[in-house]
C-alpha cells in the first residue's frame, strides 16, 4: 500500500470521453482523478447509495446538481450526494483537473 | 443542502492547535479543511474503521503515516487508512492548507 502521491502523476487525456484515473482505495473510499478536456463532458449520472465529492484543481467547469447549475473553478468544492443526478462539462479553454473522492468506493 | 462552496471560505485559525472546519457531510463521508499555522501540528492518532485522505492546498507539512514520513507542498495527496496512526507537522513559514474527506463520516 503507498500513502504519498501527487495529483500530476495521476492526470491524462482520454480522446473518447474524459479521463480517470484512481490514487487510493479501499471499500470505504476511492480517490482519484477526472481530467475532461476542452468541450468533454460527464453526463448527468447517479450514484446509489455513494457521495461523490469534486475539488477542482485547475481549469473550468460548468457543474449540474440536481436541480442547480453553477461555474466553477480552482479551489470549489462540489457536492454530489447519493442518488442525486450530477455532471460536469469543461466549458473553459483548459484541461479542467479533479480531484475526486467517492464513498463508499464503486466497486 | 448545499452543493457548492470554495474552500476559501472554509479556512482559518485556532490558536490552541489547529483549525478544522466541515463542507460537506453525509453517513457516509465528510469533506472538509485542515489548517495548521507554522509550528502546529496533528499528533499522530488513529481513526478506527474510517480512512482519511488529504489534499494539500498550500503550504509544506511533514506527515508521519504508519512507518512512513514524507513531506509534501501543494497537490500532495496522503492516504491514512483506517487503523493506520497518522500525523502532521506544519514545517514551513506559510499556513498549510488542506481538503480532506473522511469516510464513513466520524459522527
């Protein structure tokens, strides 16, 4: 098991749709990264019974949650509580980069 | 419920030992920060059945996980498992910021 990584040695690109990439995990938690390039985007998606929480590192994104929409950029906190539709699209002209913590982990 | 917020507003200073503050929280995970000013730390301690994860915002801190030491700046994640005696050492001249996430959630 490792305790220490950087967030940059866990970013990408991924043509086809965004990227994601897992830093720890464990049944209780999964944390990771999602990089969406200019113009990707997560479609609006649920989670049962799982939180889902974005610390955005760097980059734009346009974030819906439930019923809000809001912009967000470096150093917002978004919340995606269980069974709540959310997803996010890069609305800026960089790599939006995420942190992400899911719990419990989606496996 | 809230769903958005900037952890700048989630920041600040407690001078007997260190600042905390929650984002988020849910059964199943609390998001929030951890600043310590220089010269403060988190002893080291354990969460039974919870993991902690850490992203540091700013600042340099000299974190004891388990066997392992390592000091880590800005977008140093630190996974503490659950069981696992962790700690942190504000070692620098600036506040150390940090998002964590707990799952489950300590309450």
């Amino acid at each position: 098991m490792h305790y220490f990584a950087h967030y940059r040695d866990f970013i990408g690109v991924s043509a086809e749709r965004f990227f994601k990439t897992t830093i720890f995990q464990s049944p209780r938690m999964l944390a990771g990264m999602d990089c969406l390039e200019p113009g990707q985007r997560q479609d609006a998606h649920r989670h049962a019974g799982r939180d889902k929480v974005y610390f955005v590192v760097s980059g734009m994104g346009l974030f819906h949650i439930g019923d809000e929409v809001q912009s967000c950029g470096p150093g917002s906190t978004i919340w995606a509580p269980a069974d709540v539709a959310h997803g996010v699209a890069n609305t800026g002209s960089e790599t939006l980069v995420m942190f992400i913590v899911m719990a419990p982990e989606p496996g």
